[in-house]
C-alpha cells in the first residue's frame, strides 16, 4: 500500500472580506484521481480548495481556501507520502493585501489591484521528491505542448498531464501525458471518473497487495 498525496480544486485569493480572485476548476478530475487511488486500495490525503462535489470515501481531507493555506497543508503531509498527484488550480496571483472591509464601489473611480505571485506548490515540492513519483497537470491554452514540457522540466516532475481551457468544470476530457524522456500517451476522451483510471494506470500505479 502506498499513500498519495492529491491536490485538487481551484483557490480562493481574498480582495476583501466578500471578494476573492479565483478560477472555474470545479475540481472533478483531482477527486476521481483520489478515488482512482482508493479503488487501488492505496491511501490518499486530499488537499482541496472550495469545490461542491463529495470528496470520496476513505480519503484523508483537508479543506484550504488559498494557496499559501494549501501549500502549509501540502507540506506539512508531503514526507509522509509516497507520490502526489497535483490538480489543484493554484491561483498564480493574490492581492498584496487583502482590505480589512468590504471595498465600496464608486461610480467614477476605478479600482487599482496590486497582485504578488504565489509559491509553486508542485515545484517546491517536487524539489524535495527523491525516488518518490510527482504528477503534475498543465492547463495550457497556445502553445499547449511545449509550455507542458517546460513545466515537467522546469519542476522536476516524472509526469505531466496537459489538458486544454474546455477542460475546466467539464464532466468528459482528454489528456496528453508526457514523461520526462519524450513518451507521449493520449489519454481519453473519457468522463474524468475512467480518465483517471486511465491516467493512475499510466504513470504505473497498480493495485496494493497489502
């Protein structure tokens, strides 16, 4: 048996007290990952930004809200784990400083957001890895393929699943898994409940026989 640790969900980047910048990722592919995972009699801690589908039975779930929250998760279960499975949509951005009250609208004034980039969660994790398995997923809009290679390089991953934009809040999907010595494996289109079967099947994991 082995465990995995499986980000998914988009965050949430507070403006003020009611706003926050965030993304459409409903997190279905990262949960039927997990579940995927649990079918294979693995464990599996979940990290999970703001979503409204279950989180499957048996995982180990911590709710965040934003990326520096999901990044104290993450690490604080990574040493335990033997692979993580990065879904989540991280918000690159959040604002410099979140307004301790609701901002009020004016009608000739407009609003200036000053925004600082977030810590790569998969890539300060993934430099800390060793032998252990890292799969991380691009969303890539043009040029698709070798921004994914990038990524894969750039964060010392073994895997990346690229997927396009229509993938966001979809119910069926497809994904192009790369590895780090040029394969390349199409995968699907499927709903996400068999991709990820598909996928976990493709990165080598198999049943636990403990």
């Amino acid at each position: 048996m082995a465990r995995f640790l499986v980000t998914a969900g988009p965050t949430r980047e507070a403006i003020d007290p009611v706003r926050y910048l965030s993304n459409r990722s409903s997190g279905r592919m990262g949960y039927a990952i997990a579940s995927a995972l649990l079918q294979l009699g693995h464990e599996v801690a979940l990290v999970s930004g703001p979503v409204s589908i279950p989180a499957p039975d048996g995982a180990e779930l911590t709710k965040v809200e934003s990326a520096l929250q999901m990044l104290a998760a993450a690490e604080a279960l990574w040493p335990a784990c033997d692979g993580i499975f990065s879904v989540a949509a991280v918000a690159d951005y959040r604002p410099a400083s979140a307004a301790e009250h609701k901002l009020k609208r004016s009608a000739d004034q407009p609003l200036q957001l000053a925004l600082k980039p977030n810590p790569d969660i998969l890539a300060t994790l993934a430099a800390q890895k060793g032998a252990r398995l890292a799969i991380g997923f691009a969303l890539e809009s043009d040029p698709m393929e070798q921004e994914a290679i990038r990524k894969l390089q750039a964060k010392n991953l073994d895997f990346v699943a690229l997927n396009g934009i229509a993938a966001q809040g979809a119910v069926e999907s497809s994904i192009l898994l790369l590895d780090g010595v040029g394969g390349r494996q199409q995968l699907g289109p499927a709903e996400k409940s068999e991709l990820a079967r598909q996928l976990v099947a493709a990165v080598g994991i198999t049943a636990s026989s403990a």
